[in-house]
C-alpha cells in the first residue's frame, strides 16, 4: 500500500483519505455511540450524513436521475460512477471546485437547486417535516438578541452540517 505526503491514515481500519476533514469523519463511524437512529430499523448513525443517505433505501428516494437512460441513484457518487461506467462520460471537477448542490425533499423526493425552492415546499407540503422544525430552531437561536433586527429567514440552515453536499 503505497502512501503519498499529505495522506490521513485511520488508525483503526487503515483506510486513507486526501483530507484531515475527511478522515476526522470517517473516524465517526468507528465510535460505539451512535447518536441518529434509523426510524424505520433502528440502525444507528453518528452522522445525520449517513443517516440521510441510508433512510434513503427505505424511502425508495432517488434524487439523482441520469439524463441520458432512466436510472435513478440515492447518491450523487453513484450517478457519476454509473455515468461514467455505462455513458463513458468522465466529469472533471478542478481542484476544490464543488459541484452544484441540490436540495432534497426526504419527505417525497422533491428536488430544487434553489434554497428558497425547496423551503416554499417542505413549508407548503410537510409542514411537520424535522428539516423544518430544526431550520425554525436554528432561526430562534440566530435572531435572538444577539443578531441584527429584521434579519430575514435564511434558506440554507436547513441543513445542519453545510460542508457536505448531498
């Protein structure tokens, strides 16, 4: 196994990664405590990540469809694995370029590349969503006494952890 400088070796599986963030989550997954549990079998998560993407395959969710045949994915690396396996597309992304992010409806797979998009609907159409009610927390805490007056309500804090793209 040849490592190159800059690598992050997990010390417990061995498994390495170009980033310290990356490894620092990966390093979640070895922990006992799993503090997201799956509602529909009870599996535990340490990340809402991987808590996302798993409840997926009870879903049926798949927001990730290719353009030129009928496949769906759960995942985005998937789409991009299946386009280059099966179209031959190769998509090159330049160093630290991010791809497009799309919001997620996990309620009923309603996609939208626009934040305010995608809030009108979980509003509109599950209204007892947890997005929403952690996006309302969040909104509480943010204009409490210690942020601006009349600060208007923020679509991208409906997600907890916006460093991970889904």
């Amino acid at each position: 196994m040849t490592h190159y400088w800059g690598d992050f070796v997990c010390s417990v599986c061995h498994k390495i990664f170009p980033l310290q963030r990356m490894l620092t989550r990966h390093l979640k997954c070895h922990s006992l405590v799993k503090r997201h549990p799956c509602r529909f079998c009870g599996k535990g998560f340490n990340d809402t990540f991987d808590l996302k993407r798993h409840m997926r395959t009870h879903t049926g969710i798949r927001p990730y469809k290719c353009d030129l045949c009928e496949k769906a994915f759960t995942q985005r690396c998937s789409l991009e694995s299946h386009m280059r396996k099966i179209h031959s597309v190769h998509q090159q992304y330049a160093y630290r370029q991010r791809r497009s992010k799309i919001f997620v409806c996990e309620d009923c797979g309603y996609t939208s590349s626009r934040p305010d998009e995608y809030f009108l609907h979980v509003r509109q159409c599950h209204p007892g969503s947890p997005a929403l009610r952690r996006y309302y927390r969040r909104q509480a805490h943010e204009n409490s006494s210690f942020a601006p007056a009349g600060r208007k309500l923020n679509p991208y804090l409906l997600y907890s952890t916006p460093a991970y793209y889904m």
